[in-house]
C-alpha cells in the first residue's frame, strides 16, 4: 500500500499548501479521500489525475470537497480523453446537500451527479472499493464526518479526517500501521468545549493508546511552527512526522516508497 499526500492545509491553506486530499493505491485502486482545494492541481503534478478510480469524501466542509467542482470541469472537458463515471462516495445523508451545493454554483446537479460522477452513499458499517476494505466510525466534528480505516492486503491506514477527541477514533485505529491524523490546533488554542478539532498532542495520545506503527500529522493550521508541533507530538509518540505534499509513503513504513 502507498500514500500520496496532495494537502496539508487546514481551513485556510499557507503558500504552497493544499487543502485535505490522499491518494492510497494498492495494485490498480486508486482510492482519493477527501478533494479540498488545490488537490487537482497536485494530482496532476504527480502525474495521477487520469488514474484516479474512486473518491471518497470524509464531510463536506469546503476545505475538503471543493476542489471536487475542478476535478468535475477537468473530466468533463479533457481534451482528446474520455473518462468513465467516476465513483464519488458521501457520508450518509449527503447527497442532496451536494446536489444543492452544485445548484449554488451553477453546476447541473444532473451532470455532476450521474454523468460524470457516478454518487452514492457509503454504508459506515464497511465498503469494499477495488483492493482496498474500508471501515468508518462518526467523529465529533459539527457536520457529519467519519474517519475511515484503509485496509489492503498487507497494510492497514487510518484517516482521521476533522474531530475533536473521541474514542471512536482511537477504536478505529487499534493496531494500524499509519495513523494520518489531523493536528490542527496547538495546546495553547485548544478550547475542550468547542468540540471541532485535535493538537498534536492529542493525536499522539491516540496513536499511543492505539498501538499505531506510525503517525503522520496533517491538517495544521499554517500560521504554527511545523517544528513546535511535531515536537509537541513526539514528547508522546516518538514515531511522528509531519506530512510532506507530493510525498509518497510506503505503508507499513520501510517499505519502498
């Protein structure tokens, strides 16, 4: 199994940064999880964007779905290239909040949905796509979101898409080989009654308990020190990086990237 990291950002992407997306390959599945802005751009950069074979979007908050409008236009108007359906799975019960979103920005919802997408809903209790089985628990986040654990042949990863802390996450996780795991606040800004996000530190403590092999923290806000954060979460889970955009990590970790 591998992992391409399209996006960092948070909300708000930093120079040079794009917003939430993923792409896991194992043999001929190319799974994407999550489109926010600028993924098609990178997808492109790394030479994946004809590739692609399913997408699946954790929630619709912007900085995850919205480039899901540009990989649309791409697919739609690709010169000399015909593109099949792309299969694009939602969270349960989203489907009309996308139809209406495509309304707002003047997108036939018709087209975006069944002709060049190919919409459906994803069952939380699992989902097989190509090679790869997903499993799913709710996280504790405003919209409904859920993190989703990738597992492969040999490897498993885990996706913690947008959540404050909740035992679901580190349940879904138990035993994984990566954990990629947003980190979005530092401990100063950490407010535990607005229930939205996690800081390293909280991720690591999930890793820990988890038994995770590996955590990757994404999802940082840009105006913080990479340097602070990481160390925030290495005093806990010493095998934490920080994720690198266009990087390609083997999973399990030694393995060639």
């Amino acid at each position: 199994m591998e992992l391409l990291v399209l996006g960092t950002g948070a909300a708000a992407p930093g120079p040079g940064q794009g917003c939430s997306g993923y792409l896991v390959t194992e043999g001929a599945t190319r799974l994407l999880l999550d489109c926010g802005s600028g993924v098609v751009s990178r997808l492109r950069e790394a030479g994946e964007w004809e590739k692609l074979t399913v997408l699946l979007l954790t929630h619709l908050h912007a900085d995850h779905c919205l480039d899901l409008f540009c990989l649309y236009y791409s697919r739609k108007y690709a010169k000399g290239k015909s593109f099949a359906a792309l299969p694009v799975f939602l969270p349960p019960g989203e489907t009309d909040r996308l139809a209406r979103l495509s309304e707002v920005l003047r997108v036939e919802p018709n087209s975006l949905l069944h002709e060049v997408f190919e919409v459906s809903e994803y069952d939380p209790a699992g989902l097989q796509v190509g090679e790869l089985w997903l499993r799913f628990a709710r996280t504790d986040h405003p919209v409904p979101t859920y993190a989703v654990r990738v597992e492969g042949r040999k490897a498993s990863l885990v996706y913690s898409s947008d959540t404050a802390p909740t035992a679901n996450l580190e349940e879904l996780a138990t035993g994984c080989d990566l954990l990629l795991s947003e980190a979005t606040l530092s401990q100063e800004d950490f407010v535990p009654e607005r229930r939205l996000h996690l800081t390293p530190g909280l991720a690591a403590e999930v890793a820990r308990r988890a038994g995770v092999r590996q955590l990757l923290l994404t999802h940082l806000w840009p105006d913080y020190s990479r340097q602070e954060m990481l160390e925030q979460a290495q005093r806990v889970f010493p095998a934490t990086e920080l994720a690198e955009e266009l990087r390609r990590y083997g999973i399990p970790q030694g393995e060639e990237e």
